[in-house]
C-alpha cells in the first residue's frame, strides 16, 4: 500500500510539471513518426533518382528532394530511427555497467573500490571525438564502432553516481538485518540496496541519450560517424553543408536540425521532470 502511494505521489508530481510531460509527450511522438515512418512516406530513405532531384514541397514529396533525389522527409524518419537507436542502446549499455561496477565497488570498498575508481578514471580521460577518429582509421565507420565508444567512455559518471549511493545506503539498519539473516553480499547489492539508486541512474540515462544523439550528430556531420549512406539527423545536415544547398534548400539543413532540437530539447524537459520527482529534498 505504501508502495503504491508513493508511486501515486511521484505521478501526480510529475503530472505537475507541465514542461516535463510536454517533453514525454514531444519524445513519443518523434519515436513514434520514426518507427512508424512507412506509414507516413512509401519512399525508400536510400533510393536514388536524379530525375527528380532538388524538387520543392509538394504532395508528393512533403518536404522536397535533395540534390541526388531522395524524399527529405523519408531520410528524415528513418535517419531518426538510426540516431535515436544509438542515443538508447548507447546510454542503456553505459548504465548497465556503470550500475554494476559501482554496486561492486560501493558495496566492497577497499582496494577493489580504488582499483574500479582508477579505472574510470583513465576511461574518462579518453577524449570521445579522439577515439572515433582513431576508430575511423583503423577499421572504417560503422554505427556499431560508435556506440561501443559512447558506452566506454560515458560509464563513469553512473558508476560514480551508484557508488556514492550505495556507501550510503550500506550504513543502514537494514543491511546488518540482512547480513545477521546470512544473506549474500551479492543479493543483499542487486536486490536491496541497488533499487534505491535507481532514481538518480534513470534521470542520468535520459539525459545521456540526449548527449549522445547531439555527439553522434556532430560526429556525422564532420564525416566520422556513421557510414554517408546511411541516413542519420547528422549526415543529412552533412549533405547540405553547401552554400548553395544552405541558400536554395532550406529544408534539408532546417528539418534535421529542427528534428535533432526537439527531440533533445524533448528528452531535458523529461529528464528535469524525473530528477523533481525522485529528488528526496523537494
């Protein structure tokens, strides 16, 4: 019963916050248009078709064409669909191993506690953009190569987050109950003391997926993220990095760019919203 007021609770204070539920429901409307995308466009996003490139808005193609002929609107959806899929998989695969090395490391201490904290350390150290390009080099770009460098590189600050949590909490009563009752170490981290941490992991998760989508834009866009033929918000604003391109074809630069704001913009305002909620001081 206490369980469900509290969550009743945390509803309701979210319900409040009317930027935070404007930024869930501006999030799951992006998804949505993407993973619903051929409901929207019948059009291949890779399709080339010279005849009718650089074509206006018009009934046809909602938003135009490009200079090689590809529907705006269909890159637009399916390039989401790609850069959302690496902002996820990217800031859940750092959270899973962040969460588990910092239960380990605040719930052990001593020298394992120094060695896992010396650790990510070096790792947060590695410049990003460094390793991509290094990455790009030795074995070319790939989506793949970009989300294992976002996971390796952005672990640290939820193990970090977790740690300090778990130090905490391992002080309780409860812990000693549990210990005096013969249950493990490992039980006593995964199933009591690492659900209360996980306020603070899920709003640091959010807005790691925002950092991570304006990285792999940015990464794009340069040329050193993913492969050009595969249609992403960044490498959509790289084909229109023209002057002529900028000044004929607006829409080809605005509508990613418009796409990458809100929907960044979108996940902040959510992120907000859930920190308020789970901040045991408001």
């Amino acid at each position: 019963m206490k369980t469900n007021s509290l969550a009743k609770l945390r509803f309701e204070k979210f319900m409040y916050n009317r930027l935070a539920v404007a930024g869930f429901i501006m999030m799951m409307l992006i998804i949505l248009a993407c993973v619903l995308a051929p409901l929207f466009t019948p059009y291949d996003p890779s399709y080339i078709d010279v005849t009718i490139k650089e074509l206006p808005p018009s009934s046809e193609h909602l938003l135009g064409t490009d200079r090689l002929g590809r529907d705006i609107l269909a890159r637009l959806l399916y390039g989401g669909r790609v850069s959302i899929w690496i902002g996820l998989s990217s800031a859940v695969g750092a959270c899973l191993i962040g969460v588990v090395l910092g239960c380990i490391s605040g719930y052990f201490g001593g020298k394992l506690d120094q060695v896992l904290l010396y650790i990510s350390e070096i790792f947060m150290t590695f410049p990003r953009y460094l390793l991509v390009l290094i990455c790009v080099g030795l074995v070319g770009q790939s989506m793949s190569n970009i989300i294992f460098i976002f996971i390796a590189t952005g672990w640290s600050g939820t193990m970090r987050i977790v740690r300090g949590k778990i130090m905490s909490l391992k002080q309780e009563s409860f812990v000693e109950s549990c210990l005096a009752n013969g249950v493990s170490g490992w039980s006593i981290m995964f199933r009591h003391l690492l659900p209360n941490t996980l306020g603070p992991v899920i709003v640091d998760m959010t807005l790691s997926v925002a950092g991570c989508i304006l990285a792999e834009a940015g990464l794009s866009f340069l040329g050193m993220g993913v492969a050009a033929d595969v249609p992403t918000w960044g490498n959509i604003i790289n084909a229109a990095k023209r002057l002529d391109i900028i000044q004929n074809m607006p829409l080809l630069w605005i509508s990613p760019g418009l796409a990458i704001s809100l929907f960044v913009l979108s996940i902040n305002f959510f992120g907000d919203g859930l920190r308020d909620v789970f901040d045991p001081a408001q």
